[in-house]
C-alpha cells in the first residue's frame, strides 16, 4: 500500500505517525517537500517514509492521496495531475465538494475525512464521507471510523473539533486555579487531566449519544456538582460553547440550529 500527503502540517503528521506504527503500515508512504522540517522529522524516524521531490512525486507515486493544504494553498492543486484509479481523501473542511472534484479530475474516487491529532496514537474518532470500504477500512487502522451519511452532518461533526483548544484550556484553567488555591501543580496538573479522561471513558460507555442521564446522576442535590452546573448555566457558560459552535459551522458553509435563547 502507497500512501501520500500533499501538505504535511499537524494532522498529516499524526497520520503518518500513526500508520507507521500499526502492526502492519503501509510499505511506502510519501509526503510533500513544504514544510521541510516536519517532512524531514517523518522520514528520518519511519523507514516507509520519503520526502517527494514536489507534490507531482507524490501523486505519480500513490495510490491513496491525502489533501491536506491550508486555504491559500488550495490552488497548487490546479497545478498536478491525478489519476483516474486514484483514491482521493480531503482533510480540508472549508473547500466545497464540487472545488476540490475539479481539482482531482479525472479521479473520481473522492472522500473527505476528519481525524483528529489522537490518530498518532490509534485511539479516537474519525468521521468519513462517503462510507466507502477502502478508506473505511484504511483510516480504521489509525481511529475509530465513523460514516456521516452526508456532508452536512459531517460539517456539524467537523465544527465540535473546534473545541478541541477550548477543552485544553479548561484544564489548563482548572489546573492553574487549584496551583493558586495552594496545591503543587505537579499533582494538580496530572489529577486533573486524569478526571477528565475518566470522565470522557464513562461517557463512551453511553451508546446512544444522551448524555443527560450522566448530567443528572453527577449532579446531586444539594451537592458541589449541582452547585457549579447551576452558576454556570446562570452565567450563560455552555451558551458561549453554543455560540463558537455556531459561528465554526456559518464558516464551514453550514446551517445554525435554531435554539432557545435561555442558557
């Protein structure tokens, strides 16, 4: 299996890193020569890995193609020339599905897919769309694969990775709260992170995606969980959330839900 990215920024190299250490990765796996440093850190750890003369030695050399450009670069894509056989997957959410169609003419077989920096080591969710096997299959061996029937509901998916630094931040917050309360932030640091992954395990545990049966049992009455869920919702906390969330999915060409206007 031959695998190749043009454009090896955060997610590429989590990608790489985590096809390179399945128990079976792919035998070559090329990237593209622009971010040199970060091509170069990839290919002089991984064996299966060669830094491309330039994006056309990536595309000759394939079979599967991730497209992971920033914006401004898109049009470099104007630039190469796909083929017909060639399995396409677009990391990037901001380009329409009839942009990028174009762009890979004559290759037909595309899909857009959304993992996460995780991916590097094998655990975490990764939307797909279409739900076509090989890429199905391919991405399971670094995620959890998760088919979004259409590309709507992936640009909803796709919008709560904007969460990702904000949650990073509540820890942070929490942790720098709890060292100027008095406790050694090399005790607070790692008790804290470890309560949110317990947390986010039991909230695994839930198949259906409802989550407020766990709201209501963490929140008893009279207790110091009901007491801080009460204050933030009174203080507009989750609307702020809400509200980012809204304005990622406007960006990403999608429609905000119509919620009411209590927090």
């Amino acid at each position: 299996m031959r695998l190749g990215f043009i454009g090896t920024g955060r997610i590429s190299t989590a990608l790489v890193e985590g096809f390179c250490t399945t128990p079976d990765p792919p035998t070559t796996i090329l990237v593209s020569p622009r971010n040199a440093e970060r091509a170069a850190r990839l290919a002089a750890r991984f064996p299966q890995v060669t830094v491309a003369k330039d994006n056309q030695a990536v595309l000759d050399g394939c079979e599967y193609v991730f497209l992971a450009l920033r914006p401004p670069m898109v049009s470099v894509l104007g630039e190469v020339r796909f083929r017909p056989e060639q399995q396409i997957i677009s990391l990037m959410p901001t380009r329409p599905y009839t942009q990028i169609a174009e762009f890979v003419e004559p290759a037909k077989r595309l899909a857009w897919a959304l993992p996460l920096p995780s991916v590097a080591r094998h655990v975490g969710p990764i939307a797909v769309f279409p739900g076509e096997s090989s890429v199905v299959n391919l991405l399971a061996r670094v995620g959890q694969t998760l088919v979004a029937p259409d590309l709507e509901q992936l640009r909803i998916l796709w919008s709560s990775t904007a969460l990702i630094a904000p949650f990073y931040a509540l820890i942070d917050e929490t942790t720098q709260w709890a060292t100027v309360a008095g406790a050694d932030r090399q005790i607070a640091g790692p008790y804290v992170a470890a309560m949110f992954h317990a947390l986010a395990v039991l909230a695994r545990e839930i198949p259906d995606g409802l989550y407020s049966n766990l709201v209501a049992d963490a929140a008893t009455p009279g207790g110091f969980n009901e007491q801080a869920l009460t204050q933030i919702r009174e203080h507009g906390g989750y609307r702020a959330f809400l509200e980012a969330l809204d304005s990622i999915l406007t960006r990403l060409g999608g429609a905000p839900p119509n919620r009411p206007q209590s927090s």
